[in-house]
C-alpha cells in the first residue's frame, strides 16, 4: 500500500481528502501545519506528498524548499494543493520543483489521476538501468518518451579512438561530451612545471567532463585514451535537458553522475592526508577496482611507472622506491608494467591506515 502525506491546515480539508485517497487505497498521514508535515516526512519517508500553500507556521512552499535540500526527501513526488490560483503562484511552485499542482475546489478523479500519474513517473525513473552503453540508452530513450524531452537526440553513434588520442583538452568549450562505451580513459591536469596529476580514471560506462560542463561550459581537465575505446559523443543540449527539464529525470541523471564527485572527493583526501608509501596502495587498489576483472588479482591494465606517478601525485623515484617495499613485504608482484596484487587483505590496511 503507497503511503501519502497529506499536509493542510484546514481540518476538514483534510479530513474529508484523507478519506478519499483512503478510499482509494492510500495509506494517508496527516499533518496540520508545514513543521509538523517536514517532522513526519523525514522520518517516514512517504511515496508521495500532498501539500496546501497557505499554512501557518511554514507555507507550502518553505515545506517543498526544506524537503529540496535534504537527499533523502527531495525525490519525493510533491503536489500542491491550494485555492490560490495566480499565475504566480503556480510558477513559483514548478520553480521549486514541484510536480503538480492542483486548486480547490477540485474534482476526486483530478486528484486520484494526479497522484497515479506522479507515481508512475516516479517508479520509471527510480528504477535501475542496466550498466554500460546500453543502460544508458535505455535511460535516455524513457527520458525521451516525456514531453518535456522529445527532442532529445535519438542518433548516438560510435566511433573508435586510438591508444593516447586525446578527446578534449583543459579549456576547450564543451560542445559534446564523451561517453565510454568500451576501454579505459583518463583525465588529467598539467602545472606550470609541465607535471601531470590524473584527476580521474573512467572505463566503461562513464560519461567523461561533466563538471566542467556544469561549472562553466569548459573543460577542466585533459581527457586521453588510455587503450583503444570505443565512445559514443552525448551533445551537450541533450545533458542541460536531462538536468534541467523534469525534475523526476533530473534527480535520477544526478545520481548516475554522483559517483564520480565522491570518488574525486576521496582521492584529493588521500592526497592531503596518507603517505606516499599509502597513496600507491590507494592507487594500486583504485585501479584494480576500477578496471580488473571479478577475482582478478592483476590490477587490469599495464601501466607504466610514470603515468602510475601521476596517479599517486608524487615522483616516480619515489614510486618506484614503494614498490620494491610493497614486493619486499610480499604484497605486490610486478614485472614490467604488469602489477599484480598478492596479499589483497593486507594492501587494503596499509591504505586505510
């Protein structure tokens, strides 16, 4: 049974639509004012929330800002509903993000086939999609069945690029981005000294230079094949409208690309706070996870002792000085480019040390 908060100030009001939509098989809670409605919401987690404007205490609109900010309420389907039938008023709330919005006197079907339809949104798009080239096709073909995003392009065609082709450079205006659908890539930055530092490894799956898109429509960083890939160029309209056009695709497009700000997040924390000797067990480990097969005990690409330096952020004497240690204590064996990982229990406490 899908539980729905009905938040109103007027008890009748809310009486009288609790018993409709129990009626209908909701399981309702109730809520006299926008305090007590955000109390409830945070810690009930309903499947749909049903708010009027005009409260006293905290309006609708506080309750739909307060909920927007705290991840684990703000995809909640939210409709208005409230007398007040301005034009401005119907603005500020879709600005807000809400999903509906619906004026008193109402008809029970007009509510009944509002709820029903934001429901059905909101399991579309809180679904999984399949991983790789695939998953995300199928996800922008859903998007695309929306009116808001018809016009998203249907054409995403591959194309093959060799071993050190660089895709995009630091600086350069972001027309299209890159999206890996087979092979390994990487993003990195150069100082004024001509040093590189890697900022991030991407492999199947990953759409590559998306912060910079957001940040200021430029690239923030270089992006090379590592290996021949095979990626497929996502235009940069399409992004903006996945982000900015339907809340429901928006939330879900957010979480696909999340993962990339917590792995950056993480890496610049163990660059600011681990030994050298423990960031190369961070890198060897975040390679390992990043593009080794399942019980692989090689790390799943040859690399060599420079670029795995650039990983690490440190020399590549100094690399090439914690190896010999990792190999002396038996917890890594390497020949050549090849790494292999012998004593995986051990490496991971050296690197959360």
């Amino acid at each position: 049974m899908r539980t729905i908060l009905l938040i109103e100030d007027d008890a009748d009001m809310r009486d009288n639509t609790a018993e409709m939509l129990e009626l209908a098989n909701y399981h309702v809670l109730k809520a006299e004012n926008g305090r007590r409605g955000v109390d409830i919401a945070r810690k009930e987690k309903p499947d749909l929330i049903i708010c009027d404007i005009m409260m006293p205490e905290l309006d609708g609109f506080g309750v739909l800002y307060m909920l927007g900010r705290d991840p684990a309420t703000a995809d909640i389907p939210f409709i208005f509903l409230s007398a007040k039938a301005e034009r401005v008023d119907v603005r500020k709330g879709m600005e807000l993000g809400a999903d509906d919005y619906l004026t008193k006197p109402f008809e029970e079907s007009d509510l009944l086939n509002a709820i029903e339809g934001r429901l059905r949104r909101c399991v579309l798009f809180q679904k999984g999609f399949g991983a790789g080239f695939d998953g995300f096709n199928s996800f922008m073909e859903q998007a695309r069945g929306l009116d808001a995003l018809k016009d998203l392009s249907a054409d995403r065609k591959t194309r093959k690029v060799p071993a050190k082709e660089i895709l995009f450079h630091e600086g350069d205006e972001l027309r299209t981005l890159p999206y890996l659908v087979r092979g390994k890539a990487r993003t990195f930055k150069i100082n004024s000294e001509g040093k590189e530092f890697v900022t991030g490894l991407h492999t199947e799956g990953d759409l590559i230079g998306h912060m910079g898109l957001l940040e200021n429509g430029h690239a923030q960083d270089t992006a090379e094949a590592i290996e021949e890939c095979e990626i497929a160029t996502v235009p940069r309209e399409d992004l903006m409208a996945l982000l900015y056009r339907d809340r429901d695709v928006s939330i879900r497009f957010i979480k696909m690309l999340a993962k990339d700000v917590r792995e950056k997040e993480e890496h610049l924390l163990q660059l600011a706070y681990s030994s050298v000797r423990q960031r190369v067990a961070q890198a060897i480990l975040r390679l390992h996870q990043r593009y080794a097969k399942v019980n692989e005990p090689g790390i799943g690409l040859k690399i060599s002792r420079e670029d795995l330096a650039t990983i690490v952020g440190a020399a590549t004497e100094s690399l090439i000085r914690c190896l010999s240690d990792l190999k002396q204590d038996g917890l890594i064996a390497s020949e050549g480019r090849e790494i292999v990982i012998l004593d995986m229990a051990r490496l991971k406490r050296l690197a959360e040390r």
